[in-house]
C-alpha cells in the first residue's frame, strides 16, 4: 500500500507540474520547466491569478508528497522497534 500511496502522489505531482507548464506557456510560450520553477521572473505570470492558484496546487500536492513520505517512514521505524 505504501508504494501505492508513493506512486499516486508522484502522478498527481507530475500531472500538475505538466499542467502548470502548458498553462504558462500560453502565457510565455518560452517558458521551460525550470522557469516554471521562478515565475517571479516572468511579471505576466506573477500578476495572472489562475497561474498562481495551479502553482499553490503543486506547492500543497508538494507538501502532502513530504509529509506522507515523512509519516511512512516513521511508521516503518515504529514497526521495526515493536518486532
């Protein structure tokens, strides 16, 4: 279950990194996936409010990515002191 946990959140991930970048490309159609990275580098996707909100999207996905891969791993030591 773990590794399906892992590999659903890396899709959501990925699924919202390639969202990002389509949509910032119709913005800044030279966008790469590094400039995705420092929007702040580009003022037309800084000021544009749907750009930001899917940002804040992969950043909270981001955070759940960690945290859920935190807790596995505490959980995993738990089970190995309790054997």
């Amino acid at each position: 279950m773990e590794d399906e946990i892992k590999d659903l959140l890396s899709e959501l991930i990925v699924g919202q990194k390639k969202k990002l970048l389509k949509m910032g490309r119709e913005i800044v159609p030279r966008l790469t996936e590094e400039d995705v990275l420092q929007p702040n580098d580009y003022p037309e996707l800084e000021s544009n409010p749907l750009f930001r909100y899917e940002e804040g999207v992969l950043e909270g996905l981001q955070t759940t990515e960690m945290a859920m891969l935190a807790w596995l791993k505490d959980r995993v030591e738990l089970l190995g002191k309790n054997l």
